[in-house]
C-alpha cells in the first residue's frame, strides 16, 4: 500500500460518512508517519484498519461493508478500509495499536 | 487452579473453530450451569469484546475473539464461498489470476503474499482451496492480501456481513 491509498482511503470515509476525524491502527498508519517506507512487513497488507469516533460498533460495521473487503470501492482499487473498535480487534492488531495508536488522521492531513 | 465460568466458555470457544451454540457451550460446561447464567456470561464476555457473534435466534454461533475478530470471521467466510465457486468452476484461475496481477501493481510491498497465491494457484486444486479455507492466524494473514474476493457476489456478500456483525 502507498501513502496516496491510505489518503484515498480516508478522503472516501470523511466523504460517505461525514466523519472529519477517526483513528487508523495497524500496518498502514505506518505510512502516515514514513511517507515513503521500507519494504517490509509494516506496509504488506492492502487493508486499512479504522476504529471511528466513540468507538462505534454500527459504524466501523459499515464502514467494512461499504469500503471494505470485496466490496465495489477494493474490487476497483485493490485495497480498502476495515471499521474496527477497540474491543473488537485481535492480539495481533493491538500489538500494533501500541505503535500508532496516537496517530489521529484527518481530512486537513 | 479455578478458572471464572468467563474463562471456561473462552476456553471452549477456543478449541472450536467453526464455534459454539449456546445449548452446545452449556451442553460440555461442568458443572451443568443454568440458561440465563450462560447468557450473562456470553453478554459478558462480548461486552468486553472476547467474543464475537454470528447468526441470529436459533443459528447464533459463539466466536472466541482471540482467534475471531469481526473482521477475520467475515473474510474467512468470503473466502469459504468464494472457495466453493472456485470448486465448482477451476476455470475460474484465470480471472484470479488477472486480479493477482491488479494486486501486485497496487501494492508491491505484498510481494511475499502474491508469491504464495501465485505458487498455489499453479498448484493442485485441493491444496489452493485448503488454503483459501484453513482456520489459522497464518492463513488469516495471508486472506488479507488474497485476489479471490472478485469471486464473491454481492449478495453473498450481504449475507455474510448480515450474518457476521460487531455491533
């Protein structure tokens, strides 16, 4: 994944749910600290992690259904947004929470 | 030493990987707990977010959230039906192919993932759909740089996504 897929990602949340301000966990917050990062691990996945404001279930649900896996928006651009909460993600994403959860992304970004 | 009856149901759903009902959860507790005891404790532990629900009334299904977010339950079970279309229809490589190919443009740094699917979509059948299908962190990680989702219909999606939700 590129810097311009997470932007794109985040222009299309801000724009179909009228959310200025959410959270990106896991491997792909990586880029919005290292525009341009090593190959590795970190960057692997296509899929962005977003846990929206007041850590709501509902929301991150559509957020997954409308842009998420196999949905038109990741069959088009070959990645895509997963809405998740706090409560809800495995070990293995909360290991990476700790790395970039105080990482806010907004639309001004 | 005594676990909480929160983590003997945990405990339980993790040794399932398709889950539990709640009769079945009760059915293998001892000693035997009440009905409404067991739903505390299923509305407990998903309130914590230690587990994860699926179906509704009679079919609802118990996930240990360790192994089951949300998010994983859903793509394993995309991949279960695109599994069952590739089955019935080998022709269909081609088209995975093609979206392999879209893959490795959009995101070089999957290189290692593509690689695999790549090496098992010239493989036998049987290992491609073992794969695409397998409960494990492993090939949880690998599903989410797969090419197989084109496969998936709209409503069969729905379904899914229907059936599998966080809230």
């Amino acid at each position: 994944m590129h810097r311009s897929h997470l932007q794109h990602v985040i222009f299309e949340i801000g724009r179909r749910f009228s959310i200025p301000e959410f959270h990106i966990i896991g491997s792909a917050a990586i880029l919005a600290a290292l525009p341009d990062p090593p190959e590795g691990a970190l960057t692997a996945t296509r899929d962005v992690d977003v846990i929206p404001p007041n850590d709501d279930e509902r929301l991150a649900d559509r957020i997954s259904f409308v842009l998420g896996e196999a949905s038109d928006f990741d069959v088009e651009h070959g990645y895509y947004a997963q809405g998740v909460t706090r409560t809800s993600t495995s070990p293995a994403a909360r290991r990476n929470w700790d790395l970039y959860v105080a990482r806010s992304c907004s639309l001004d970004w | 030493m005594r676990h909480s009856l929160g983590e003997q149901v945990l405990q339980l759903l993790f040794t399932e990987p398709l889950g539990l009902s709640e009769p079945e959860i009760r059915r293998r507790l001892r000693p035997r707990v009440s009905q409404p005891t067991v739903w505390r404790v299923l509305n407990g532990l998903r309130s914590e977010g230690r587990l994860t629900v699926e179906g509704r009334a009679r079919s609802t299904r118990y996930h240990g959230s360790a192994r089951t977010d949300p998010p994983t339950l859903r793509s394993r079970h995309l991949h279960q039906r695109a599994a069952a279309r590739l089955a019935g229809d080998p022709s269909l490589r081609d088209r995975i192919r093609a979206r392999l190919l879209q893959l490795r443009q959009v995101n070089p740094h999957g290189r290692v993932y593509h690689e695999r699917w790549a090496a098992l979509l010239d493989g036998p059948l049987p290992a491609l759909l073992r794969t695409m299908t397998e409960v494990s962190e492993q090939a949880d990680v690998l599903r989410k740089e797969s090419p197989f989702t084109v496969l998936i219909s709209s409503r069969d999606r729905r379904r899914i996504f229907e059936s599998v939700q966080a809230a």
